[in-house]
C-alpha cells in the first residue's frame, strides 16, 4: 500500500517528462570540464617553461628558487616514500583535531549565551576583547607558556576554531523562529527539550557553518604555530626545508597545506549535506 | 472538558519610554467558550486578536483580569492548549512522520504507540503516503495539513488557530475550511479561531465573538445554530453574513481616529 501511494504522491512520469526533466538536470557538460583541465594543463606547462627554459637563462641559480613542477612531483614522491610526508600530515591534523574536541565547547557556551540574556551580559564583555587579537598574536605567549610543543600547537588553533564557532552559535540560536519555539512549548516541550530538541537543531546549520570557519581559520593558525614552535607537522617541514634551500619540499609542503584544508571543507560539507537535507533545500 | 472562561481581560504593552507609549491592546475582554464548542473571533487587524489567542495558550500574561480553562487559571504553554500557526511553523529538521510524532514524543509516548497515532492523524488529513517527506517539499496546503495533524495528535483539550488559513490560496482555503467541520464533527473538541473572513467564521463556528477596533471589547457575542456543513447560498447563512458585515462597518464610523480609518479603507 505504501508504495502506491507514493506512487501517487510523486505522480507516474512519462517518457517525454523524464526526458525533459533529465535534460533539464543534465551534469557538467564534458566541455566545460575539459575546459578545467586544459586550464590546469597550461599552468603547469607555463610552470615548468619558466623554470626549465626561461629561468636557467636569466641566471642558473634561480632555478633552485623556483622548481619546476617536474622536480616538485619527485621531491613529493621522495617524502611520500620515506614515509615523511604522511607523519607530518598526521602530525598536523591531529592538531587540529584535538585543538576542535577542545573548541567544541563553544556550541554548549554559544547556545547558553544566545539562550540567556544574562549569561551573554556576563560573557560577552570578555569574549569580545579577546576575539579581535589574532590567533597567531597569542604564539610568543604560547611558547613561553607551553615551550616547544604540541600542547602550544594546539592552544593556537584553538583559538582560531573557537571564536568562529561560538559567534556562529549564538547567531544561530538567536535567529531560531520564535514560532518553532511556542509551538513545541505548547507541544508540551520542557525547556530542556526546547533547547536541545528545537533550539539546538534549528540553530544547527549556523553551527556547521561556524564549524567550517573555525576549522579553516584554525587551519592557517596551526600553520603559522609550526612554522615557529613544532617539531614536525606541514608548518615545521616547509620551514625545516628552507633551512637546507630545499625549495621543492617547500613547495610539496605549501601543496600539501593547501590540500589537506580543502580536503576538511569538503569533507565537512558532505557531512553536512547528509546530516541536514533540509537546511540545504531551504537556503538554495 | 475544554470550557475556556475570558474574564475581564485587559492587555496593555509597555512601551519603551520617549515617543513609544504603552499601548492598550485588550480592554475588558469576557465571554465563555463551552465544552467542544467551535468559537471564532472576528475583528479588524490591531484590535487584540492574536494577543488574546496568546494569553489563552500561555505564551504570554494578561496585565488585568484571568483566563481559566476548566476552572483552573492558564499558567505556561502545554499540550491541553494545542495552537495552529498562520506560517505552519513546521520543524523542518524533522519529516511529516517527526512533525506529528513531536508532541507524543514529549509526552514520552512509546516508539510504537507513537508511529501508531501519528499515522493516523496523518490520514485524517489526507496526507497519506507522505509521512517520509519534508516540510520544504511540501505545498502550504500540506504544510498546514501537518501542523493540523501535529496539534491534534496530543489530544488537546483546545485547539487554537490564529489566521490558519490566511497565507492560502482561495481554493486551497475553501478545501481546508472544509475539512476543518469534517475533523471538528469527527474529534469534538473546543476550538478557538482568529480570522478575518467573515464567511470563514460562519461556516465553522458554534460561537463568534465580534471585537471592537483596539483597545479590542466583544461587539456582539453570536451563538450560530445552523446545521452543517453550511452552504454560503443558505438564506441563514446570508442574513448572518450581512449582519456581522454591519456590526464590523460600524467600528469604521466609530473609530477614534477618524484618518487612520480612512486610510485603511
Ligand atoms: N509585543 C508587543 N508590544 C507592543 N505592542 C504590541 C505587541 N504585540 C501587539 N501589540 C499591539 O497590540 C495591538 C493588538 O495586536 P494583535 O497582534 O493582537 O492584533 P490582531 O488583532 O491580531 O491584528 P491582526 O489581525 O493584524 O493580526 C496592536 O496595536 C499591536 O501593535
Ligand atoms: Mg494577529
């Protein structure tokens, strides 16, 4: 029976309609993606013209300043080989990681100060003299405080994922519906279930955004922590490399950054998409 | 069961000092709605409508006098006031099936009695088949629908409407309208409905109160005994119709301020 009336829910579509409807939401066309491609192809090309031919003529040193793509691939494979590259890949978003399980408590103090007036006048005041100070200001403090370590590491992108997230929350929660709110109080929602199970969720798309912010911020503040006070992690590789005018591992490294942030973003949207259907269908 | 009881109810807003005075949106407000009975309240926009409707469901206090239900006086929103929002105010995290199941699951009905009842709210409904599907997928005729289903799946001792079907099409309004008698006939229970619709007040009700231009007083309190389902071409209907027309029109030449009348006109 079910399955009838979804059948009549949806409607019986004919030939010419699924022909039209798929016409209509047709993929990327095989053009336009060749078109990325070709785009990336002549980057490369250009890359590797300058450094290979062009360079060497205007002085033969400058290619160890800027190599080409050719040399910048083997380096990588070299870091990939020894098994470098994946530790000190591991080493920072392990970082960052455990600096967001830390930040995580913005969502609980965020939802509290968007849900309580005098719990905002009781934070807010602090939170916002220390939110304009960028996270990397905090690094001098930070090595004094916890040397060397993964512990400073950690304190920087924190900070970097907090104030992103904990703005986002209160937003959030700020903009939920008033209407939501009656209508699960006179649903019989105690005020507890009004926070977690209306306020909460409502306010949750914010939230993910907020979480993204914070990641990414968070991101360039762990970078600019291992440049100056780690042991290991991409920032330290790129800075160690320059110590011994390694330009290419600088330059897998730089990739390697680059890559790893677009790869949380992304991963973070897709969890998102799954988890919220409806807040994506809504905002579209 | 559902005897809601407005006695001298008065609502005055503060203001918030220079050049926002209080405003007095409720003057002495008394009438009784009895057991299962149907009641509309009619008046122009401003006159204390939805500030009544939410003192009764608790969402806010009355500055002078009380509203009892049953005879004990209304304290914080619960589920024996159950409200019907003009924008449907749907979760919309939650599917059909979710948004029904809402209210049951607050009053930690069990999983399985839960689906039961919900699905057969939802049937009441006539939204058959589409107990897996958003809110955003839906047309505001179905999203009412939902939230119809979603207040009566508590069983409620009062069902309160403000404007349900205002944000509806003509069509869709007509076919909603109807099916509110249905569920009426079916699930008696008190119900209170805000509304500008005249003919929307008498094709529902038992009871329509008619108010004042603000600060809101009932005008007339109109017991409607005709059978249903009523057909607006009935003569009853008509007479009735043309004489709650005149009692509004009046509150027009009667109103204190004679421009602000006229630039609504
Ligand atoms: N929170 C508030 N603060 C101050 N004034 C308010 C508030 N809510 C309503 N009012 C005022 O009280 C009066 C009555 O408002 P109410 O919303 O109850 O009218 P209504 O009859 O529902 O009107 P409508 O038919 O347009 O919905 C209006 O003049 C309105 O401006
Ligand atoms: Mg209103």
């Amino acid at each position: 029976m079910s399955e009838l009336a979804t059948a009549r829910a949806t409607g019986a579509l004919s030939p010419e309609e699924l022909a039209a409807l798929h016409a209509q939401h047709r993929p990327p066309g095989l053009f336009q993606r060749a078109a990325r491609l070709v785009g990336l192809l002549l980057f490369f090309g250009l890359w590797e013209l300058m450094s290979v031919v062009i360079l060497p003529r205007i002085d033969p040193n400058l290619v160890t300043l800027m190599p080409p793509p050719t040399s910048v691939l083997a380096g990588a494979w070299e870091l990939i080989q020894s098994g470098d590259l994946f530790k000190h890949f591991k080493a920072s978003l392990q970082r960052e990681a455990v600096a967001f399980l830390y930040a995580s408590a913005a969502i609980p103090i965020g939802i509290v100060m968007g849900w309580s007036r005098t719990a905002q006048h009781l934070l807010e005041p602090v939170f916002e003299m220390l939110r304009p100070i960028p996270p990397i200001a905090w690094i001098p403090l930070a090595i004094l405080w916890f040397g060397i370590s993964d512990l400073q590491n950690q304190f920087i992108i924190f900070l970097g994922i907090f104030f992103p997230l904990l703005i986002n929350t209160i937003a959030g929660v700020k903009n939920v519906e008033p209407n939501l709110i009656r209508a699960a109080r006179c649903l019989g929602a105690s005020e507890l279930d009004v926070l977690v199970r209306v306020v909460f969720r409502a306010a949750l798309p914010q939230i993910v955004t907020g979480v993204r912010v914070g990641l990414g911020v968070g991101w360039m503040a762990l970078v600019a922590a291992e440049l100056v006070g780690a042991t290991s992690g991409l920032g330290w590789l790129i800075s160690d490399a320059r110590s011994v005018l390694r330009t290419d591992i600088i330059l897998v490294g730089m990739i390697s950054i680059g890559l790893a942030g677009l790869l949380i973003d992304q991963g973070l949207r897709w969890v998102a998409k799954k988890l919220l259907p409806w807040s994506l269908a809504m905002t579209r | 069961m559902g005897v809601l009881d407005v006695r001298s109810v008065v609502k005055i807003y503060p203001g918030h000092g220079a050049g926002d005075d209080p405003v007095k949106a409720l003057a002495d407000v008394s009438f009784t709605v009895r057991e299962n009975e149907f009641c509309s309240i009619l008046g122009h926009s401003g006159c204390g409508k939805t500030t009544l409707l939410n003192i009764m469901a608790g969402f806010d206090a009355a500055t002078l006098g009380e509203i009892t239900l049953d005879g004990r006086p209304i304290g914080k929103p619960g589920w024996e006031r159950a409200m019907i929002f003009q924008d449907y105010a749907l979760f919309p995290w939650l599917t059909v099936l979710g948004n029904v199941g809402f209210g049951l699951d607050m009053k930690r009905v069990p999983a399985a009695e839960r689906e039961a009842i919900a699905k057969r709210q939802i049937a009441l409904v006539g939204l058959n088949g589409f107990e897996h599907r958003y809110p955003h997928q839906l047309s505001g005729g179905m999203r009412q629908r939902v939230a119809i289903a979603r207040a009566l799946a508590v069983d409620p001792s009062v069902l309160l409407m403000d404007e349900p079907f205002a944000a509806l099409d003509a069509q869709n309004r007509s076919m909603l309208q109807d099916e509110m008698v249905r569920i009426f006939m079916e699930q008696r229970k008190t119900m209170v409905l805000v509304t500008h619709s005249i003919e929307e007040a008498i094709k529902l009700s038992d009871r329509i109160i008619v108010m004042t231009r603000r600060p809101g007083r009932v005008k007339a309190d109109i017991e409607v005994r005709m059978s249903r389902p009523r057909a607006e071409e009935d003569p009853e209907f008509v007479a009735l119709k043309a004489r709650i027309r005149d009692l509004i029109h009046d509150e027009f030449d009667l109103s204190e301020a004679p421009a602000a009348a006229a630039a609504t006109r």
